[in-house]
C-alpha cells in the first residue's frame, strides 16, 4: 500500500508539474491568489464589522497562494506555511472568504504525497487556533472593542475542515483504486503477453521436432542408400521435401499470427482430423502407427492440444525407441477425451539431439485446457503417454461432414 501511495504520489507530482512553467504549478497558484484578493474584498463588504484588508491583509492573502507553488515538492513544509499564515490573517480580524481555498489545496497536496498524518495536524492545529481566537485571544487582536466568536461560526468552521479532510481522503482512495487497477491490468497484459509466447513457443516446438525429426531420419537413410539404392534414396529425399514444406507452412501460419494477431488465421488449426498425415509421416520414418477409436467432433483448443499431444508423443517414439511401431487409442468419455500412445521400447540410448522439453510441453498443452498428462515406462515394456482432455467449448466440424 505504501509502494502505490508513493506510486499515486509521483504521478499527482509529475502531472502538476508538467502543467506549469519550469515544472511549479503557478497558473492555479495565480488563481487561487485572484479569488483570494478579490473574494475577500467582496466578503469585506458583508462583513461590516471586520478589519479592512489594508496592505498587511492583501500581503496574507497573497502569502498562502505564493507558497502553494511549492506544494507538490514540499508539501509538509507549505501546509504549514499556509496554516501560519492563515491564522495570522484570522488573528487580524480580517473577513472571511476564500483565505481556506490555500489551505484546501494544501491539505489535498500533503494526502495526496502520502503524509495523511500531517495534514490531519494541520487541520486540527488550524481549527484549534481559530478556536483561541475566537473565544479568548479576541480581547487582544483586532479590531476593537470585537466580541467573542458565535458557536454557529464555530460549526461551520468545523463542518468545513471535516469536509476537506473528507474530500482528500476520498480522492486519495480513488487515486490508489486507479493505480491498484493500472497495475492490474498491466500484470494482467504482461501475463497474456508470456501466455502468448509460450502457446507459440510450443508450437514451433511442435511442428520443427516433428517435422526435423521426420528429415533426420530420411536423410540418414538417403546418405546409407544413395549409392546401392537410389531409388530408395529418391523416396526418402522426396519425404525430406515433403516434411520441409509442410513445416515451413506451419512456421508461416504461426508468424503470421505473430504479425497480425488481431486477425482471425488465413489456415484452420491442425486437428485430429489430421491423424492420417502424421500416420504416413512416421511410416515415411520407419515407424507403424495403428490406430484405434474415433475423436468425432471436439472444441477447436481440444482439438489442436489432442493433434500436438500424438504428434509429440510419435516424435519421441521416432526419436527415442528402438520400436518400429506404436499404438494410437483414442477414447471419449462423459466430458473428457482421453489419448494414449504406446510403443514397445526399449529406448535406444542414443542421443537424438533434442531440447529435452517434449513431454514439458505436452503437460503444459494437457494443463491450458484443464486436463492431465501422464508419461513413463509401462510395467511390460515400452513407453506409454496418456493424455486425458475436458471437453469444453464450441465443437469444431468433423472432419469430412458437410458445413
């Protein structure tokens, strides 16, 4: 709280600042000292029994506008200032009137700076010397033969303090509810903003592992092929191909966001629907990949969280077992989808040149849509990961079905 007082505080100062000449707020000060001068002399005239303003009243009534030009640097100081001077001119005999516009203007510069406590002394010395005054200092002070103050005066006097310090308060509430609400909003921008990088970051995990991983092995087989078997070295150079261009698609789709992300996406997301491509990726790969059961319609974010879960996890099969098949099953429960890849390992112990941050980022996909993932060895052999999704939101279109 006192970080965004502080807060508050700067801005209050640097936003008066840049309101007047050489960084003082003197055009409010200049107005406050017109109403002064010329508000007292109108209040002078209804005031019959009070001590003419004369030169020492005017320069009393300039005193506190002349200090207020200093009261977002030194707030405390100038509130006592004005305070001082203020009594003064009361002491003077002086008529009522806006001399309290200082004093005000005062009081909210000291709340505003986060010094509460002095403001509310002031306020309190200020009603008290106006208390002495008017009930036992006047036999002494001007003008003549002055009586003592009535008690309706005091009330008012005491309703107005109460309702400056009321006011300040108030405004300070409001000015540390609207910085409580700008850093909410920032935290909350900067939050979608690293949401942001991660969802692409893991996208472009996906696709590049996925498809460089495809390439790594193809070229592996086109180098040990290309002088005994070049027409299995043609095959394997044109799944290069093949993989190449569709990841650059993917990547492109992904910038594309980046550069326009108020626009909807020029392709639709990768899907489930999309099993069939990554079957015959992982065949061009060496692996078989079997499938069992039917996704039907899902919400899009499902759908594409369910696509990246299989395509990693036949990546890792590809990249880290010494299997040449695995088992896609994919089953629908009351709410929930739930996926499972399975391969018979053992792994191969080689090392594949990943990041290490796979099954990272299938948990981190499985979690942003409020379900689990589960990855290890099984009890028999072989590898097992195991997805389980909610089914929420709008359902995207089976792939297939007439639109």
């Amino acid at each position: 709280m006192a970080e965004l007082r502080r807060h508050g505080a700067a801005r209050w100062t640097g936003r008066a600042g840049r309101g007047g000449h050489g960084g003082l707020p003197w055009r409010s000060s200049l107005l406050v000292a017109v109403i002064a001068v010329a508000g007292s002399g109108w209040a002078g005239r209804l005031q019959p029994g009070s001590e003419p303003l004369g030169v020492t009243g005017r320069v009393l009534l300039l005193t506190g506008p002349a200090l207020l030009v200093l009261r977002h640097r030194r707030p405390v100081p100038v509130l006592a200032g004005v305070c001082a001077v203020t009594l003064a001119y009361l002491a003077g005999g002086y008529p009522y009137g806006p001399v309290f516009i200082s004093v005000a203007l005062a009081c909210l510069a000291a709340v505003l700076a986060g010094h509460r406590y002095a403001a509310w002394t002031a306020a309190a010395l200020l009603w008290t010397g106006h208390l002495l005054i008017g009930h036992w200092l006047y036999r002494w002070l001007p003008p003549p033969g002055d009586g003592p103050a009535g008690w309706g005066t005091e009330a008012g006097v005491t309703a107005w303090v109460a309702a400056v310090l009321a006011a300040c308060e108030l405004i300070r509430l409001r000015r540390e509810q609207w910085a409580r609400d700008r850093a909410e909003r920032a935290a909350a921008e900067h939050r979608r903003a690293g949401e942001e990088r991660l969802r692409i970051a893991r996208e472009l995990h996906d696709v590049l592992a996925h498809s460089l991983s495809v390439i790594h092995v193809q070229a592996g087989v086109g180098l040990a092929l290309l002088d005994s078997d070049r027409e299995q070295a043609r095959t394997a150079l044109t799944t290069i191909k093949a993989a190449s261009k569709e990841a650059l698609g993917e990547v492109r789709q992904v910038l594309d966001t980046l550069r326009a992300p108020g626009e909807a996406p020029r392709a639709p997301a990768p899907g489930l629907g999309r099993l069939d491509e990554l079957v015959a990726q992982a065949a061009s790969a060496g692996l078989t990949v079997t499938v069992e059961g039917e996704p039907g319609a899902l919400p899009a974010a499902t759908d594409l969280a369910a696509f990246r879960i299989v395509q990693e996890a036949l990546t890792n099969v590809v990249r880290h077992s010494a299997s040449r098949t695995a088992r896609v099953r994919i089953a629908r429960g009351p709410g929930r989808l739930e996926l499972g890849v399975d391969d018979d390992g053992p792994a191969t112990g080689d090392e594949a040149g990943g990041s290490g941050t796979g099954l990272i980022g299938m948990r981190e996909r499985a979690a942003a849509q409020g379900g689990t993932m589960e990855a290890g060895p099984r009890p028999d052999g072989g590898f097992r990961v195991l997805a389980r999704l909610p089914l929420t939101g709008p359902a995207s279109p089976v792939p297939g079905e007439d639109r």
